[in-house]
C-alpha cells in the first residue's frame, strides 16, 4: 500500500486520457499525477483484447515501479480488456471507466442512444452486460479512425467523420449520444454544436475523478499537500510529450476562440 503523496498513475492509448486527467487535477490539485500516454501501441480500439491486455501489462509495470498509490484507467477500451484482471492482480486501488449509458438511459424518453466508442470497446462482455441493464433503444456507434484524427489535431477532418457519422441519423428520433472514448470527449464542444439541442451529450469524465477521489478517501489516501503535479511520460515520440502539457491546457474543438 502507499502513501498520502505518492503519484497517482494514469493511462491511456494517447491524449484522450487527458480529458479526464482534466477533472481529476481539477477537483484534487493537491495529487501528484503521472500521465501515460501508450503512443507506441496505439490506437489500443482496432486491436484484440489479448493485445490491449499485453500493451496495458507494460504500461502498469512501468507506472509501479513510480510507487504509484492508485491507477486510473482513462480509457474506455483498455477498462474492458484489462481492469477486471488488474484488480485482481494488483494491490492498490484500480479506477475504470465505462461509457455513460446509464446517465443516457435515465435521459432518454422513447428515442435512441447513440454510442460511440471503439470497435473493441463496443464488442467486450463488459459492453454487453451494461446494454443489457441500460441499453434500451441503444445502437453501437463504432468509430473506427475518430481517435486518430483527435491525435493528430485535425480538427476539419474530425468536423467531416461527425458530420457523414450524424447524417446517416435520423436526428429527430435520437435522445442522447455517448461519448464513449476519451478521445471523443476532446470533440464534445463541436459535437454540442452539430447537434440539435433536444439531445443530450453523456460521458465519464467527471464521475471518474469523482470516483477516485471516494477511493482514495476510503483507502486514507488524499494527498494533504495544498499542491500537486503532473507528470508526462510516453511509450511515443519524446515530442509529443509537449503536445500532451498543451491538450491539458487546451480548450476543446469548437468551443469558440482560445
Ligand atoms: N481513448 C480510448 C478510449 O477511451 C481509446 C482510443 C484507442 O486507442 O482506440 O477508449
């Protein structure tokens, strides 16, 4: 077990972790955070549970071997391949991440839920057994090369895929859509934008960091520092490293001039 001001691991195939990274510095600035960012292995959604597996098992070895006192999984597809295997394997305390459809379904009136997330995500057991308490009227979104384009910061190219995505709706009928996918939570604002107000927008971001904060507090593990840091670290490019300090200060396609 570790202590009050040991960092607190973070993970996920890239930026899109960062999202959440964002609420979780926000609602607890006195943690230290280390940021990993899997470049190396990404995107982790097109891949087999096997190989996430694998890819996660190095990300966690190294992030131990940091004496992290907790590990937040801030990604929806590495949640499904490897979160239940972690937390029997490790002994420290494990926070996951699963799209928001129970949140959507208790929006929801008599029309459909859009999921979007990676293909891997949507085909998991743990996907299912979610649809099946809170999946009425919900259709799997698959949104295979939507991460890609939030990497590579393209953010007209990322306007396209949502546009020919929303398209094939019938807009009318849909009550909610999920963002499922870290990265897609880079793209809210602009989704926000596309979609006609009547629908609401649901994600896990900030009922993550709220869930760790409840696990650290149960375990006797809030920092009682007044500040923290954050640290990045990365499988990829050393470059991307400034990239990654930029997308935690950065404002969200869409959401109006910087
Ligand atoms: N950001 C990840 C998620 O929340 C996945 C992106 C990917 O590597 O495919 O699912």
């Amino acid at each position: 077990m570790g202590s009050r001001r040991d960092p607190i691991g973070v993970f996920d195939s890239g930026i899109g972790g960062i999202s959440t990274l964002r609420n979780m510095v926000k609602l607890l600035p006195g943690e230290n955070f280390i940021y990993y960012g899997d470049l190396k292995n990404a995107p982790y959604g097109t891949k087999s549970t096997a190989e996430v597996l694998r890819c996660v098992r190095g990300v966690v070895a190294h992030l131990l071997e940091q004496r992290i006192k907790a590990l937040v999984i801030a990604c929806n597809t590495a949640t499904g391949a490897a979160a239940a295997t972690l937390r029997k394997e490790l002994d420290i305390p494990v926070v996951a991440m699963e799209p928001a459809l129970k949140p959507a379904s208790e929006l929801r009136r008599d029309g459909k839920i859009l999921v979007m997330a990676t293909p891997l995500t949507l085909n998991q057991p743990k996907f299912e057994k979610l649809m099946a308490q809170y999946g009425a009227g919900a259709e799997k979104v698959p949104c295979v090369g939507l991460m890609e384009l939030v990497e590579q910061e393209d953010e007209e190219g990322a306007r396209k895929y949502l546009e020919g995505l929303f398209s094939r709706q019938d807009l009318d009928r849909v009550d909610a859509v999920v963002l499922g996918c870290t990265h897609y939570v880079f793209l809210k604002a602009m989704i926000r934008e596309m979609l006609p107000e009547h629908i609401a927008i649901t994600e896990g971001n900030e009922g993550t960091a709220r869930q760790l904060r409840r696990v650290l507090q149960r375990a006797d593990l809030l920092s009682d520092a007044a500040e923290g840091s954050v640290t990045f670290e990365t499988s990829g490019d050393e470059a991307t490293l400034e990239t990654m300090r930029r997308w935690l200060a950065r404002k969200d396609p869409g959401s109006g001039p910087a």
